[in-house]
C-alpha cells in the first residue's frame, strides 16, 4: 500500500510511531537489565546468606563438641551470637563476623 493513499492523520500516526520506536525497545532493555541486575544481587545475597549460615553450623557443633577448653567455647559462643544476630535475614554486611575473625 501507497502511503501517499493514506490519510493524513494515518501517515502522522505511522511517523510518530517510527520515531517512538527506537526510544520504546531501548525502555524495555533497560527496564530488563535493570531486573537481571536485581535477581543477581539477590542470588549473591542468597549464596552468601548460605555460606555464613555452614560456618555458623560449624561453629555451633565445635562449640558442642567435648574437650574444649572454656575460653574456646566462650569465644565461639560469642561469635556464633553475633553472626546470628548480625545476619538473620539474609543481608548482605555481617559486622559481627568481622569481629569474629580479630580473635
């Protein structure tokens, strides 16, 4: 079909429709980069929430196992305390297991 057939109201609308294209796709892949950047982030959130949570459980079963003298269970006590408390829902910053490792 001849756009010169068109009308004129038609032949503006498929202009503007042209022009508002390439603005409307780059929209839509920033809108899913920005959701890959999200899932991403939660994924490292998750991974790492997984990791302290296996050192925790380590540190609950040295801290239950016998033999060990008083001050290992204390220190141990204390850092799974604030690893525990510093990183209940899945955060990303664990200051408590930073003061963990300076002892």
């Amino acid at each position: 079909m001849n756009a010169a057939l068109l009308p004129a109201w038609v032949q503006v609308l498929l202009l503007v429709l042209q022009a508002l294209a390439v603005p409307v796709i780059a929209a839509a892949g920033v809108w899913i980069a920005r959701q890959q950047m999200h899932i991403a982030r939660v994924k490292l959130q998750h991974d790492l929430y997984d990791r302290r949570y296996a050192v925790f459980q380590a540190l609950s079963w040295i801290a239950s196992s016998p033999g060990l003298p008083e001050s290992t269970l204390m220190s141990l006590e204390t850092c799974s305390e604030r690893v525990s408390r510093s990183h209940p829902a899945g955060t990303a910053a664990t200051p408590g297991l930073s003061a963990c490792r300076t002892r």
